[in-house]
C-alpha cells in the first residue's frame, strides 16, 4: 500500500495556495519479492544533495533514483548507489543501505548525509537495539567499503536484501544478515 499526500488542488504556479484541502491517494498493489536473494550494485554517478529540504523528506521526485538504477542496469548491475555532494555514501536508488564491520557491528549512512529515514531502516534499529546488536549512523566514504564484510539494503518491499558487490568490491553471504532477515521476520509477524 502507499499513501501519498499533496498539498491540495490549485492553480498553476510556483506559489503557495492560501486555503487548500490536502488529497490523499492510496494505492494497493500486490506485493512481490525480488527475483534475487544477492544483488550486484554500481557507484553511481548522480549524487544527491543532501543539503536540499527534499533529502530527508520522501517524496515523487526520484530522478536521481531513477537515473543511478538505470545507470546500474545498462551496466549489468541490479542497483545503483547514490553518493552525496561529498562523495560520502547515501542510500541505494531505492533502499536504504547498511555494512556489517569485521567486528559484527552494523553501520549505516547518516541520515544528515542525505539517507531517506525509511520505515525498515527504523525496524532494523529497533531489532538491534532488542537483540543488542550493535548499530550506528557514520559517514561512510568509498574508501570503507573494503573494512566492511557484509553488506545489505532494506526497504518495506524488499525487507533486507544482501548485496554481494559493489562495483569490484565482494561482501560475504552474511551470517548477521541471515540473523537479522530471521529476526525481521518474527517482528512482522508479531
């Protein structure tokens, strides 16, 4: 289901209506697994500004999104990683992205460096914090890429889907992933 919320019916133009009533959409579609349980992905070229209000907000405007998964995929690549304006790493095109260290702790980009605050990547928190695992928000630089063993996305469609590479950089199967998808899980079923 996705709901979505505008500000309401008005004329044309970039101002700000006075007195609108707000539309909501739903939309119901039926829910589909990714075909892939370990998925490649590629360093995009399109960044994200994480200054702009947008960049913590979601909303319909995913040109960039759109532009880096495309991007990925001409390059036999299932998914795009988006960098922020100081090349640090922000999210995939369409899911929030986490790294499992050599010491079994789950890092994840700051939401302040541009990452979406999404609905699973707010699960994935609370089930670490439950089952004390330790999780943190860093800035996280391509140079990290090769201190991290793990790597993984999270989205409420997908739920948590590992990543194998990202360019030439390989990530284990993932046994903290497999603990985390089996704990996600039982708390959706709770």
């Amino acid at each position: 289901m996705r709901a979505t919320l505008t500000r309401g019916s008005s004329t044309r133009g970039l101002n700000f209506p006075n007195k609108t009533k707000p539309n909501l959409f739903i939309s119901i579609t039926k829910n589909l697994k990714p075909a892939k349980l370990y998925i490649k992905a590629h360093i995009s070229k399109y960044k994200v500004n994480e200054l702009s209000p947008l960049s913590q907000i979601k909303t319909l405007n995913y040109l960039e999104n759109i532009l880096a998964r495309q991007e990925a995929q001409d390059k036999n690549y299932d998914e795009g990683i988006l960098l922020n304006s100081k090349n640090a790493i922000v999210s995939a095109a369409a899911a929030n992205i986490f790294f499992v260290t050599k010491n079994n702790e789950i890092v994840t980009p700051k939401v302040v460096d541009g990452a979406l605050p999404g609905i699973t990547r707010d699960v994935i928190f609370e089930i670490c914090h439950e089952e004390k695992i330790s999780i943190s928000e860093a800035t996280t630089q391509l140079d990290d890429l090769k201190n991290f063993k793990e790597a993984f996305i999270t989205n409420s469609l997908i739920e948590i889907q590992k990543i194998s590479k990202i360019n030439a950089i390989e990530f284990s199967s993932g046994n903290i992933i497999n603990k985390l998808q089996g704990l996600y899980k039982k708390y959706k079923n709770v």
